[in-house]
C-alpha cells in the first residue's frame, strides 16, 4: 500500500508503531456545510414535543456496541422526563420501537436522505453517540455522527475514550463521559438548557473554523494524491 489514509491520531499511531509505517495521513470523515435550518420543528411537530422540552437525539445504525440499549433504559427511567429520538435503522430497531410504544419520550424515526439530515438533527438539543469498547476499532473512532451533529448546530454526548474525548474537550461542544449507566443517567438528569447553549457557543465557533469541514478534509487528500500521481488533480 501507498498511502494509509486514517480517521484519527489514535489509529495512525497504532499503525505505524504495529506495522512500522510512515506514509499514513489523518483525514476526517467531516460532511460539507450545509446552512443549519434554525427553526425548523421537523422533530417535534411529528412527535408532539413541546418546545419547552429537551430532545436528545441519535441518528445512525441500531447496532450492537453503540449504546443503544444503555440509552433505552435511561430515557425510560420514570424521573427522566427528556425525549430521545432514534433516527435511522438496524438490528435493534424492534427493540426501540417496543420501548417506543411503552414510554411517551421514546421516538422512532426512519432512517432519512442524507441531505435532510440537518433538517431533523437540527431540531434536536443534542446528540448521541456512546459508542462501546468492545474492539479497538471502536475504542479508537471518531464517527462521522459527531460531526453530523456538530455540522447541524448541536453539541454532543461522546464516549471518553482517546480521539472522541481530545476532540470534544479541543473545542468545548459536548461532554465525554464513561459509557455505563450512571454516567449517563447523572448527565442527563441534570442537563438544562444553560448548560447546552454554553456548549452550542462551541459548536457555533467550530462551524466557522474555516479549518472544520469537508473542504478542508478534501484539500488534504488532494495533497497526498498530488504526490503519487503524475497528472495533477482536479476538483
């Protein structure tokens, strides 16, 4: 192989100190800016929500080892009183949907196009994504919801672990934390609305970082493509 290209530091590093390899470049798995349709109540005209209320949202696959099940059993504790929003689909989605019909903060929603994607994330409060250890693989990604999630105006809730946690506490637009029950019931039972517009202040700056997004991302990569091949390459 040529040239590695990986998600983030944790990653490049494993490879290079497991294999002995030097030609690896980080390249973010970051989406283009979109304008962020503030406003918009796609979510909660849909599901009834008031706006007085917090929504927390998760979009992507309903799969082992992304916390699905940690968050259906904390939404559904009686004291927690915020609605959480699953958007996408899976393995688990039959599960959620049982919880769905049980407890009146629970939501399914079906996966929808890519480009209306900020269209719903956008109406959410925050979002999700607390991924497991259960391979190193996991343990050392920054998934692309993050930064979905980022791109459409909200902070988020990530696991603690090294490339998710550097990059949140980097800009100030979320709260890693541990990725058991706890953690997570104490969080969300003592978020409030303050505390989430202190972090939007975060995400609000990351977004205006000319240095944040796919273009700068596809700049790098043209880079290295620059170097192995003989013609240049256009955009």
């Amino acid at each position: 192989i040529d040239h590695i290209f990986v998600v983030g530091n944790s990653i490049k590093k494993w490879y290079q100190e497991t294999y002995n390899l030097d030609h690896i470049s980080v390249l973010k798995n970051i989406p283009d800016k979109k304008k962020i349709p503030y406003g918009s109540n796609k979510i909660r005209d849909k599901f009834g929500i008031s706006q007085l209320d917090l929504v927390y949202i998760y979009q992507g696959g309903f799969l082992k080892g992304r916390g699905i099940e940690l968050l259906l059993e904390t939404f559904s504790k009686e004291d927690i009183n915020h609605h959480i929003v699953f958007m996408g689909y899976g393995e688990l989605q039959e599960t959620i949907v049982v919880y769905e019909k049980k407890f009146k903060n629970i939501h399914f929603l079906n996966a929808v196009p890519f480009e209306e994607i900020v269209n719903y994330t956008s109406n959410a409060d925050v979002g999700i994504s607390l991924i497991e250890n259960i391979c190193l693989s996991y343990y050392y990604s920054l998934p692309n919801k993050i930064h979905e999630y980022l791109m459409s105006g909200i902070p988020c809730i990530v696991s603690d672990f090294p490339d998710m946690r550097d990059f949140i506490n980097q800009y100030r637009c979320g709260w890693p934390i541990s990725v058991d029950n706890i953690s997570l019931y104490e969080l969300v039972k003592g978020m409030t609305k303050k505390e989430i517009t202190k972090k939007k202040a975060g995400v609000n700056a990351l977004i205006e970082d000319d240095a944040y997004g796919w273009g700068h991302e596809k700049s790098k990569m043209l880079d290295v493509y620059k170097k192995y091949l003989t013609d240049p390459v256009n955009d």
